[in-house]
C-alpha cells in the first residue's frame, strides 16, 4: 500500500524529469496502488508517460503497456480526448519501428482513438 506522501515524492519528481521511465514507471505502480485502491486513468496514463512517448520509442512502447495494463484491470480504453496531433504522430511513428506486442499495443491505441 502507497501512502499519499510517497505519491506526492515521486509526482514531484516526474514534474521535474518528465522523460525519465524509471520515475515515470514507479509512479504510474504506486497510483495503482493508493492506500489499497487503483486509481489510475486513462488521463493518467498521458500524464506520466506522454513526455517520455513524446522523446523516445521506449517512452511511447512504455505508454502503450499503461494502456493495456489499465485496460486489463479496468476496461477502460484510450480515448481521442487524451491523445493531441503531437502523441499521436509519435505513436504512429513508433508502430513502423516496432515488431510483436508492442505493434499489436499501438495499432489498438489507434484503432481505439479512430485512427486505424
């Protein structure tokens, strides 16, 4: 179980270094896990990996996982409203330099936001 002062360390350290995974990552774990309860978003998705999809393959594959991982546990899909031009031209370039899973996750972001 995460307490809200540990939530509120790593908020503030993802504030200040938006692109680092590791933080990112660690964060993203403990929202699922507030005092016993997930609270994760698809908003909080965006919110914790968007700037890394917007620097790095391995920030958009990292955001594609959040996805699923949040989908799987509660149904909720991507949505378009999450999604600005930005994210989205980095989710499509990341669909031609990925294989496997991490293809099959943003082809299904996409198709989930309408833009199969």
């Amino acid at each position: 179980m995460v307490a809200n002062r540990e939530i509120d360390t790593l908020r503030e350290s993802l504030r200040r270094d938006p692109t680092n995974l590791g933080v990112a990552s660690r964060y993203w774990n403990a929202l699922g896990n507030v005092q016993g309860h997930d609270v994760r978003s698809g908003r909080d998705v965006v919110d914790v990996f968007g700037a890394a999809a917007l620097s790095s393959i391995a920030g958009t594959k990292a955001l594609t996982l959040a996805f699923r991982q949040l989908f799987e546990k509660s149904g909720e899909s991507p949505r378009p409203v999450f999604f600005d031009q930005k994210l989205v031209r980095a989710l499509k370039l990341a669909v031609s330099e990925s294989s496997g899973q991490d293809a099959s996750n943003l082809r299904w972001i996409l198709k989930s936001i309408g833009l199969s």
